[in-house]
C-alpha cells in the first residue's frame, strides 16, 4: 500500500533515493522494482533488519532491474551519515509527526538532496486525525507516537522555510480512516471486536485484489476524508539561504500551484 503516488512523483531508473524512516520498507521497495539506487533509513534496527533480508529476497527473484541496488541503514534522521547532495528523492512518509525536531529534520532532507532534486512528504490528515485524538487518547499518548497534527499549510509554510519550492498535494487512503476511528472507538489493541475485524477483513481484500468498487470508492472517498496527506516539492537550483527568502520560496500561488484548496484542506 503506497501513499507516494509515482505518477505525481516520478521516478527514473539510476535516481538515488532516500527512505527516511522507512518502516517495513514499502516505498523502498517499490524504487527498488523501479530500478533505482536506493537507501533505506530508520532507527528501527529489529526493522531495518527485515527491510534488507526482503531486499536479498527482491533481488535473488529477479524483482528489481539490473543495475538497481538497495541498503537498509539503521540511522538517526537528524544526523544523515550523508554528504550534502547526495540524492536525487527523498521520501519520508508518516514519519514527521513523531518527532519533536521536526524542522531539524527538514534541514537535514533537504542538506542531502541535490538541487534540482524531489521530495515526498506523507503525514496524517488534519481532519481524520483530530477524530482519532478525540475518540483514544490510547491512540497518541504513547512512546514514539504522534506528537502532533498538522494542517495542510501548515505543513506546507515549513517546506517552503526549509527552502524546498511545494507543487503539489493530494490526500490518500479514504478507506482506512474509518478503520482507525473503529479501532479509536473500540480500544486501538482491541482486534477483536466484530466491527474493528469486519472492516480490516475489507481493507485486506481492497489491498490483494484491488477490486473496482472499493477503488472507485478510495477516490471518491480520498478529498473528503483521505487518511494521508501528501506534499511534493523540489529543491531549487540556488542556495538554500537564497531560497529560503525568495519570493519564490514564499507563499504565493507560484509556491502552490500543484494542489488545488480541496486538495490542502
């Protein structure tokens, strides 16, 4: 299950890439099919672990193009063992919200990619998860967990601070916010109870078949109450302390005009 969409945020074979905070690894993994050289990061060595045995597999099934590689690094998000510009994208998604340096974090994705570069910033939805905070306290207050929630311009304003230029936006996964809000409501470790297991049963056969209802569904579904909000942007070919004052850094509509209103609400 991508949040990235790649025919928003392409991706060409031989492009270096960044999986920061990458969990189990599934936007690695699919820069890995696509034939890139690919780096993925997180604190997690018990995950990080399993992210490179499941490279070994990808590449011993012949899943990944020739030429392609791919590393999982267990590393700290605000110290990249990095040279500046290393990379061509960058892509930390569902990760942002859990850490209190949060534009520390941006400094550091935006010192290791290339100008000219792309990156890829998932976070949860505004709306979706102020519900999940409202229902369970279980659901945030625990360690490690989401620390914050952003809104959309939010989000948005601290990219273009950072020095990235934003062009577009989107909102993904509208099935599965009512999932989280049953779970919310019926204790977030409570797998048992018959709404909570009825609806995971459907996000399942939505994720292996990806029947056309249930698609049709997500996309109707995703402007309105999408789980994940998506932000895409470039790192100018200037400075970053130039960048980071320019008017083309800034607010206006020419920093915007990839998302529409519906898609950064």
């Amino acid at each position: 299950m991508l949040t990235v969409d790649f025919s928003r945020f392409p991706l060409a074979a031989g492009d270096r890439v960044l999986d920061l905070g990458c969990g189990a690894g599934r936007h690695a993994f699919e820069c890995y099919r696509r034939g890139a050289h690919v780096v993925a990061l997180d604190r997690n060595g018990e995950e990080i672990r399993e992210v490179a045995t499941w490279f070994a597999a990808m590449k011993e099934a012949g899943e990944a193009p020739a030429g392609a590689t791919a590393t999982a690094l267990e590393g700290d998000a605000l110290a990249l063992p990095f040279p500046d510009d290393s990379f061509d994208v960058v892509i930390i998604s569902e990760v942002m919200e859990h850490i209190p340096d949060d534009k520390g974090v941006l400094a550091e994705m935006v010192r290791v990619l290339r100008p000219g570069g792309r990156i890829a910033v998932t976070v949860p939805r505004y709306g979706p998860e102020k519900v999940c905070w409202a229902l369970s306290d279980a659901y945030h207050e625990v360690e490690g967990g989401h620390i914050r929630i952003y809104k959309a311009d939010e989000l948005l304003r601290k990219m273009e601070e950072a020095g990235l230029k934003p062009y577009g936006t989107h909102h993904a996964h509208g099935l599965h916010s009512p999932y989280w809000w049953l779970k919310c409501a019926f204790g977030v470790d409570n797998d048992k109870a018959l709404p909570v297991r009825a609806y995971h049963k459907l996000l399942v056969w939505d994720i292996m078949k990806k029947p056309a209802a249930t698609r049709a569904a997500e996309r109707l579904l995703n402007p309105v109450i999408g789980k994940s909000f998506v932000a895409y942007a470039t790192k100018p070919h200037v400075p970053h302390d130039v960048a980071a004052g320019s008017p083309a850094a800034g607010r206006g509509p020419a920093a915007r005009d990839g998302g529409s209103r519906e898609d950064r609400a």
